[in-house]
C-alpha cells in the first residue's frame, strides 16, 4: 500500500512568535469529524483502526518511555516549533507539564550525537486540551482519553533535506500515562516506522498487534527559497509517503 499524506495549510501555534508554515505533517489523528455523541456531542473522533487494540503507547518521561518518529525534508528548512499529541486517562483539564525532545539523523534515534536536544530538558512552551477523544473503533460516548497538545518553539534550527528522527517523552500529573496515540484512519490500521524504548531496553518498532504504526505531529518554520517558489497560492505542501 501507498499512502500519501497531503497537507496544504499556513499556521499559527499557540506559543510562536510569528506565523510560520507548516513545513510537515506526520499523519492524520481525527478519524470522525464531529462524531461524539452525548455529552460532548459534535467533537471530533480519534477511533483505533480496523484490527487494532491500541489506544496509545506509553511515553512517560519518569520511566522513561520514549517515542520516535522520522520525517522527510525536501530542501533546507528553518525549523521554529512542533506541536504533539498526548492523553492521559481521566484529565477533566490539561494535565502535561512538560516533553523532552531530540532530533537525530537519518541513521535513527540513539546512533551518533543528536541534532539538537537532549532527553532531560523540558522545552514545552505550551499545553492545551484538544477537541479530540481517543476511543475504541465504535465508541461515540468514551470522553476518559481526550487528547492534549503539546507545543515546542525550536530556536530557528536548519535542517538540510534529508531524513531526520524526532524522539520524546512526556511528564503528566496523572497516574495514567501520559500516552502517545497513534496516526489513525477510520478504514485501515495505518502503517508507519515509528519506534519506542521502554526504559533501559533497546529502541524497537512500535507495534498494535504486528502493525509498526506512525505518530502524529506537526513542524513549522520558514522553507528556503526554493520551496517558496513552489508553493502556489501560499500554501506549503508537505507529503509523506508510506510502504508497506
């Protein structure tokens, strides 16, 4: 299967100090748009696909759980802020305080030095609750895992094209989580890369059953030139392709 990712969007982040583009998208998290019912009927669905089990995967800083996932630049990119995707069980209000993050090479997390960042310093600029639940395939009613954002300014990093690792983890004040929900699709369990390290273990792909799954996020900055002059009507289009 082959599964492009399209996203042609201009956007502000809660946190930036400018408006930035929105460089890359990792990948959907709204399944049903608008599709809860009852007490918060109209917000928005984020459904485990057809044959998963997973609502999400733990990345809890205190353990410590990492997530990692990888991106594709195109051309040379001036990176100024992320946005992630978390949900602890039972938050009824923000419950994150803080992520750590690195950015590594193509060879992936852990192999060399990294780009920038480091896995001890919080660098969440801001949090907020989001319109979204996490629910089980049919649910419409399940409001206990409502996801929050998470936002990082990164100090206007260049990045050449080329392929590049992001690693994380997440500090909440709940017991449960915080945890990392997968991209998602209403039809098809998506398939990804995406890789977890569970304490002192080695890096490993990050599986719902047999499935390797990818991870939503968000990078927004400023592209080169080049890439300027190939965005049409202002929107920058980021694609990310998937093998399967």
């Amino acid at each position: 299967m082959n599964r492009a990712l399209l996203i042609v969007s201009v956007v502000t982040l809660a946190g930036s100090a400018a408006s930035a583009d929105l460089l890359y998208s990792n990948g959907p998290l709204v399944t049903h748009a608008g599709g809860m019912t009852g007490a918060v009927a109209g917000a928005d669905r984020s459904a485990i696909g057809p044959g998963g089990t997973l609502f999400g995967f733990g990345a809890q800083q205190a353990v410590p759980n990492r997530m990692a996932d990888d991106f594709v630049s195109d051309a040379s990119w001036t990176l100024q802020s992320a946005t992630f995707f978390t949900y602890q069980t039972g938050a009824a209000a923000s419950t994150i305080t803080g992520i750590t993050l690195q950015i590594w090479g193509a060879a992936g997390p852990g192999v060399g030095a990294p780009v920038w960042g480091d896995a001890t310093t919080n660098v969440m600029t801001s949090t907020a609750l989001s319109n979204i639940y996490r629910t089980a395939a049919t649910s419409t009613t399940d409001t206990t895992r409502r996801i929050q954002t998470i936002s990082v300014n990164l100090p206007n990093l260049n990045l050449g094209a080329g392929t590049f690792w992001l690693d994380w983890a997440i500090n909440g004040t709940l017991a449960s989580g915080p945890w990392q929900p997968p991209v998602s699709d209403p039809s098809i369990l998506v398939v990804g890369n995406s890789l977890q390290k569970l304490g002192a273990a080695a890096w490993a792909p990050a599986l719902d059953g047999t499935t390797q799954q990818a991870l939503p996020f968000l990078l927004n900055g400023v592209p080169s030139p080049s890439s300027m002059a190939l965005l049409g009507l202002g929107g920058l289009i980021a694609a990310r392709r998937r093998r399967s």
